[in-house]
C-alpha cells in the first residue's frame, strides 16, 4: 500500500480530541492535522516523537494535513487505522496470505449478522466454504517484541467476535486477522489488561473454530506492506 506523498516531518506536540493533533513542523510551521486513528494510540501518540503527515487540498476537508506515521525509537509506525483492509486487500489479490487463498471472490464490507459488515467475504474457487474475515489493527507493543490488541475496551472488536462465532457454527470459515502496522514484533498477545472482556471472548472464539492469523508489516515512509506472520501467544 503506497503512502500518500511527498510527506512532511515534524515533532507531535499533542494528539486530542480523538482526530485531531497540532504538530510541528521542521519547516517552523505549527499545524492541526487530522489523526485517522479512533483508539487510545496509548505507547504511540508520543509528545516529542517524531512524525510524518501528508499534505491535501481537495475540496471539503475541513484539515489539509494527514497525520500518516510516528517513529518510535528506530521503528516507523503508520497510524491510519484504515490501512490494514488496504494491506490485506493487496496480500489476497498477490496470494501471499496462504491461509486465503483458493478463493474466486472477495468482497469488502459485506452485510452479515446483526447489522454487522464483514471486512471480507471469500468465496468462489476451489474451495466449499465461504470465508468471513475481519481485520483489525495493530500498533500498541509495551513490551519490546510483543504486540498487544486492544489499545482500549473495544466492544464492537468483542461484537465483531461473536459475529465470527456465529457465521462459523452455521458451517463457513471464520477468520480474525490482526495486522501489526509496525516490523519490530515478533509475537501478538491479547492485552488482557486493558480489556478483559475482549480476550476472553477471543478465547471462547478460538475454542468455537474461529481461525487466528496474525501477520506484521514492512514500513517505509513510501509504502506499507504485509511481510510475515506472527505468533499468537494465548
């Protein structure tokens, strides 16, 4: 997935609001950017790091600049939380997630349960089954090597969970992929800390036959892809 460009560096003053953080920029200009990352960003919006925004002038934005990464240590990590359904996009259409491939089909935000979209629907191909995927993002590590999800309580993730239970005993694949928006995680662990009620239910959901995938990425300031997959210690 390319990285909108050419971008522009600075130095986070604060991230607020949920969508909104004032940085500024090596040029000395300060500016409002627009953070397209609804969670917590807990260990990664870091007053003081530096960070990297794209620049928009099309008609209807309210902010012309997009909050795009943050560098923590050595390690560059993509903040956009809609990149990995664009990631996993491009890895099913190149057939390097093996665990996905054999399908004809895929879909994007497909109606299914209690009002409810799948991020991917496979079907088709050679195999019997359709396959319900969902997507969910990751850049929260507190601990060096490991990578954490949820950031914060996430009752739609454990809504989201429940669905895939669902659509499994109903006898199609269920799949829940974790994408790790950074290269410096070796293994993924529910933060059972920050969010009980989640882990738990991804337990109940591995028990149910739901299938656990999780794979990092290759980041660079012009492009973000899938690279390798990861462990997922219970």
């Amino acid at each position: 997935m390319r990285i909108p460009s050419p971008l522009l560096k600075g130095t986070l003053i604060k991230r607020y609001k949920r969508f909104l953080a004032d940085i500024a920029l090596d040029s000395g200009e300060e500016i409002t950017a627009h953070c397209a990352n609804p969670g917590s960003m807990m260990a990664v919006a870091i007053e003081g790091a530096p960070v990297w925004v794209s620049e928009h002038h099309g008609k209807g934005r309210k902010l012309p600049y997009s909050w795009e990464m943050t560098k923590l240590g050595e390690t560059l990590i993509p903040i956009n939380t809609s990149n990995p359904n664009k990631i996993v996009e491009e890895a099913i259409e190149a057939g390097v997630i093996p665990e996905l491939t054999g399908y004809g089909n895929h879909r994007r935000e497909v109606k299914y349960g209690e009002a409810s979209r799948i991020d991917f629907l496979l079907d088709g191909g050679r195999r019997k089954e359709p396959c319900y995927v969902e997507v969910k993002n990751v850049h929260l590590s507190r601990q060096s090597g490991l990578a954490e999800f949820p950031d914060s309580v996430t009752k739609r993730g454990a809504k989201h969970l429940q669905e895939l239970m669902r659509v499994k005993k109903e006898g199609a694949r269920a799949v829940m992929l974790f994408i790790v928006q950074r290269s410096d995680c070796t293994r993924l662990q529910p933060a059972r800390d920050l969010d009980p009620v989640y882990a738990q239910t991804l337990d109940s959901a591995e028990e149910a036959g739901v299938e656990l995938l999780c794979y990092d990425c290759e980041v660079t300031l012009s492009e973000v892809v899938l690279r390798k997959p990861l462990e997922i210690d219970r």
